[in-house]
C-alpha cells in the first residue's frame, strides 16, 4: 500500500528544489522583486497541483521528473494568482500561509509585480527549462508546445480569470447552482484540470489517456473549492494559515451558503468517488491519483 505522506512530501521536495535551480536567487538585480517572488512562493502550501501533473505523469507510464517544468510552471501560476487574490482591490486579505501576505510586507507595487513575474517567469520555465540532462528531443518540444497552450487556456480568461471576474461581480448577490459551479469550475478546477493533463502530456500519454486524468482534474478541482468553502465557515485562522469567515464578510457565493453545510461536504466526497472511478483503470500507477482525491476532501487546511 502507497505511503502517501511519503510520497507527497518526496514530490514536493522535487519540485522546490526544481522550482529553486530555475529562479534568480534573492540578492540577484534587482533584489526586491526576488525577494517578493521567492518570500510567496516558498512560504509553504500542499503543492497539490504540481504533485497532481507528477502522479498524472506516472500514470500514464512517463517519469515524474519529466513533468517537472509542468509541475513547475502550476505552482509558480498559483501562488501568483493568491499574491493577487490577496491585494486590497481584490480580497484584502493580511494572512496566507500562517505568514503577512505579500503586500503588507513589499507595499502593493512590488506584490503586484511580483505576481507579474511569476506569471511569466511559469511560460519560460515551462517552454525551456530542461526536465532531465541534454536538450530536450523534438518530441519533447511538441509536448512542452501543446503544455504552454493548455496551460494559457487555464490560467487565462476562459479559465481562472473568467472565474474570478464572475466570483467579484457576484459579490453580494444571489447566485443559482449553475453560476456558482461556472465560478469554481473556472477559478479553481481549471487549473486543477490542467494539471493532470499537463502531466498527461509531458509524460507522452495517448489522448484517450490525457482527456480521462483531464476529467480527474476536473473533478478533485471543485472538490477542492467546496472543501475550501467548509473550511471557510468551519476552520481557524491558526489551522487555515489565512483568514477564516471572509467569505461570508464579502458576500461571496460559497457551496454551504448555497446548498447548506452536509449537502455540500455530501457533493464533495461523490465529486472524489467519481475522480478515483476514472482513474481506476489506470491501477497501481493510479493509486497516487486516488490518495490525492481521499486527501483532498479530507484535509483540515
């Protein structure tokens, strides 16, 4: 049976140590920004996305280091769109990751610019940084071209941009089932989903095989929001390491606001059934996949 703690933690590790090599260190020109950048960045998290493009890569018989740039790239775009999230014109939040967001500690200038950076630093990364020793093949150069346009997709205004332009205009109203869904889907499943298929790829998985971890991805990515939005109304600041009730403060569009407490935690485990179902086909390489999905609704943070 899969040591899953094990397992998240080696990944983990491989990607700050990937994701160290390929940025400027601190004191590199001009300083601030690279403090700013590597102050959000390696200040914690679960790094999920980036192990879920890893495990996904396995999966479809590719190596986790293959998927590095990939795995890379997610978590430099994440982090870029909580140093935003976190901006008093957004949410104005002074918490993330139990430590003062990056604004409170670099001003709002060099915060917003240093989300800036990560967003474009990811494409760089993502399009030339190599996986394994040498230059990458021409195949692998295919992949990394198909990676660069599913990941702009995501991250971009059909995906988490969309969602957060809906999330803010509907700040303070009632929405139905089916906003609220577009919202999440595209805010957080969008890049949750195309982690798995950036694996997918990087990995050199066949189409049939990068459309059902993209379906994984879809699903775990709403699980993750309404377990976000339980955590909003159930957790502490202190376990959260961000502030807890804000959404009910901002008049957000939350699961539990909309469907009630048990019915929402009741959707989440089914959304996680249903991603490990895909990937059962997949067996032992899948079994990472399935942890995720457990882990995922049954977190406290």
């Amino acid at each position: 049976m899969l040591d899953f703690d094990r397992y998240l933690a080696e990944r983990a590790r491989e990607v700050e140590s990937f994701l160290d090599r390929n940025l400027p260190t601190e004191d590199a020109f001009p300083p601030s920004i690279h403090r700013a950048i590597r102050y959000s960045l390696f200040a914690g998290g679960k790094r999920l996305r980036p192990v879920l493009a890893l495990a996904s890569a396995e999966a479809v018989g590719g190596r986790a280091e293959d998927a590095l740039p990939a795995a890379a790239a997610l978590e430099m775009i994440h982090t870029y769109s909580l140093i935003h999230d976190d901006l008093p014109a957004m949410d104005n939040d002074d918490l993330r990751r139990g430590k003062p967001t990056s604004h409170v500690v670099f001003g709002e200038a060099i915060a917003i610019l240093a989300g800036d950076a990560l967003l474009t630093h990811a494409f760089h990364v993502l399009a030339t940084a190599a996986s394994t020793n040498g230059t990458p093949e021409t195949s692998e150069g295919e992949r990394r071209l198909r990676a660069v346009s599913l990941l702009a997709e995501a991250a971009g205004m059909n995906g988490m941009i969309g969602g957060q332009v809906i999330d803010i205009e509907s700040q303070g109203r009632g929405v139905d089932e089916k906003t609220l869904d577009q919202i999440h889907q595209k805010k957080t499943g969008a890049l949750m989903e195309v982690a798995a298929r950036l694996g997918a790829v990087m990995g050199g998985g066949e189409d049939d095989q990068i459309e059902t971890l993209g379906g994984f991805g879809r699903e775990v990515g709403l699980a993750f929001q309404i377990v976000d939005d339980l955590l909003d109304v159930e957790g502490d600041a202190a376990t959260l390491g961000k502030s807890a009730g804000k959404d009910l403060k901002a008049g957000k569009a939350t699961y539990p606001s909309v469907h009630g407490l048990e019915n929402a935690r009741s959707r989440a485990r089914t959304l996680a059934q249903r991603a490990s179902d895909l990937v059962a086909p997949f067996g032992p390489a899948g079994e990472p996949l399935v942890c995720l999905a457990r882990r995922i609704v049954d977190r406290s943070s």
